[in-house]
C-alpha cells in the first residue's frame, strides 16, 4: 500500500484590501515547476498570458520570454490595483501521482473559504480555475450541481460565483476562447 506525504499549502493568500474578486484554483504544482514564487507559477500555465491578452492586448505583458518566468512584480502592481485577490481551494492535499494534475490531488484539507471572504469585504465574485476547484466551492455552499465551464451562479445573494475553463494547456480550449471567457467575466466585475 502507498502511503503518499501531505503537502501543505506553500503560499499564503494573496488578500489586497480593496479585492472584488477572489482567484481560486485547486493547488500549486510541486516547486520544482515553478518559475516564480506566487500563484500560477508553472510557466507553461497560461493565466498571467491570458490575464495580459485579456487587460493589455499583449499575451506577455507579464512574462520575461527570455528568462521564461513570469514577471512577479508586475502581476502583484496589477492586481493590487485593480483588487484581484488569489488563492486555491486546498491547503493541504496528496498528490496521487508526482504532478500538477488535479484528477490525481487528494484533498485533505479544504480552504476554509468564508473565513477568507470575511478579509476583502468588498468582494463581489469567485472565479474558479479548474473543475476540482469549482467542486470543492460548491461543497462548501451546499451546491448539488457543478456548474459548466462559462457558467455564473450566486452563492448568495451578494457573491456570484464563475466557472472559468483552466489555464493549463491540457485543457482542451483554444488560447483564445480562454480569453474570450475570462475578459466576459472581467467586464462583468471590473471596467474594461
């Protein structure tokens, strides 16, 4: 019988005080994928290229492609001043297979949510990053059916919650739909 170790969450949230939206994904990939120490730090994944296509019209707007990493600084003058908020659904998990996919994380322990929510009260939305992450959510708020990817649901009456299709390659959507999703959900939020 395996026994695999439990990984507790190496990050802690990123909460600007005037944040609108909170940024949930599942769990960083292990560190020896990252490129930066922040969230989506795996240089293949494509949020910080969506998040630049999407409020800058330019993919790299916080990538060093020379370097290959993000632009750690950039991204947190960014967020800081337009109130995005990040974290994931899990603080401590088992990884069922030494990689950042989330068909092989065990969840151990969830994000306690509405504890992090009491931190940025001017929060307006959670955006999900990923089925597991939207699962896990919708536990919390005693949600029987996981939304689809583009849906948007209310948690209650003052919080929705978007369904955001991943940011990783293997999920199977174009660069562009991601984009697509994303800004639709921005511009709901935020003016674009």
């Amino acid at each position: 019988m395996n026994s695999f170790p439990i990984e507790t969450h190496p990050l802690s949230p990123f909460l600007p005080d005037n944040a609108k939206l909170l940024f949930l994904g599942s769990f960083p990939p292990p560190p020896k994928r990252w490129c930066m120490d922040f969230f989506y730090p795996n240089f293949i994944n494509d949020h910080w290229r969506i998040e630049g296509e999407v409020w800058f019209k330019n993919r790299n707007y916080f990538v060093d492609t020379e370097k290959k990493i993000f632009l750690k600084d950039k991204i947190i003058d960014f967020l800081q001043q337009k109130g995005i908020a990040l974290y994931d659904t899990a603080e401590k998990v088992k990884r069922l297979k030494n990689n950042a996919s989330d068909n092989f994380l065990e969840i151990v322990q969830a994000t306690d949510v509405p504890s992090l929510l009491k931190q940025i009260p001017y929060c307006q939305a959670i955006a999900t990053t990923g089925e597991k992450a939207t699962a896990t959510i919708c536990l919390q708020y005693n949600i029987n059916k996981i939304p689809h990817v583009g849906d948007i649901i209310w948690l209650n009456k003052h919080l929705k919650l978007y369904r955001l299709p991943s940011s990783s390659r293997a999920y199977p959507l174009s660069f562009d739909k991601k984009v697509a999703a994303y800004k639709r959900m921005f511009a709901d939020i935020f003016d674009l």
